[in-house]
C-alpha cells in the first residue's frame, strides 16, 4: 500500500514540530544550567574564569536533553534529528543574541557554543 501524499506531509510536520520542540527544550535547559552556574558564581563557589567552559558544558547538556526530546517525539533517523535539534538549539540562541546585544558576532566564542549545540544533540541521537 502507497502512502498518499497526504500522510507523507503529515509526518513532515510531526518531524518539523518535534526538532523545533526539542530545539525550544534544549535551551530551556540551557538557561536553567546557566542560571544555576551564575548563582554559584555569585556565591563563590566558582570562579568567574570559567564562564566560558560552563557556557559550553551548558549548552552541550541542553542540546543533549532537547536531542533527547527530538528524537522521542520522532522515531526514526534519530542522529538526524539530534542534530537538527541542536540546529534550530544554535539558531535560537544566535537569534536572542541578536535581539538583546545587537551585536552578537559569532567570532566570539561561537564556534565553541555551535560545536557544543551539535555534539550534545548528536549525542542524543546516537543514544
């Protein structure tokens, strides 16, 4: 039995809406990781050089659990889908960098958040 077009858009949309909800997960994670390091930066309990490697281990860890969403949401292909989930992760913190610096270049430590955004829904994936 053929399946009609109608059912194949159907499970383009299920996809689309299951890489977009782990991308919205994965940086609801991020910022409660973010928030959780600030407050203990402010405690003391850490020191402030290690903004940026928490900044990575944050954003490895919430693309890993909105990976992990992603690809429960969406059987099939799940590397695929970690990854784009990591995607659309990446895309939205580039988009609120945007909005609230105005200048948020990714020559600033950009890569490192992409690679971590990628691997962490990869890693999802691959699970």
């Amino acid at each position: 039995m053929r399946k009609t077009e109608e059912d194949q858009g159907a499970v383009v949309v299920r996809y689309m809406l299951g890489v977009l909800v782990g991308g919205v997960t994965a940086l609801a994670a991020c910022f409660l990781l973010l928030l959780l390091a600030s407050v203990a930066i402010s405690a003391g309990l850490l020191g402030e050089g290690m903004m940026y490697q928490l900044t990575i281990v944050s954003c490895v860890v919430g693309g890993f659990i909105g990976g992990a969403v992603a690809v429960k949401r969406c059987a099939a292909r799940p590397l695929i889908v970690g990854v784009l989930a990591g995607g659309v992760f990446f895309l939205l913190l580039l988009t609120i960098g945007l909005v609230v610096f105005e200048n948020a270049a990714p020559e600033a430590h950009g890569i490192g958040v992409l690679c971590g955004a990628l691997c962490g829904g990869a890693a999802a994936g691959l699970l």
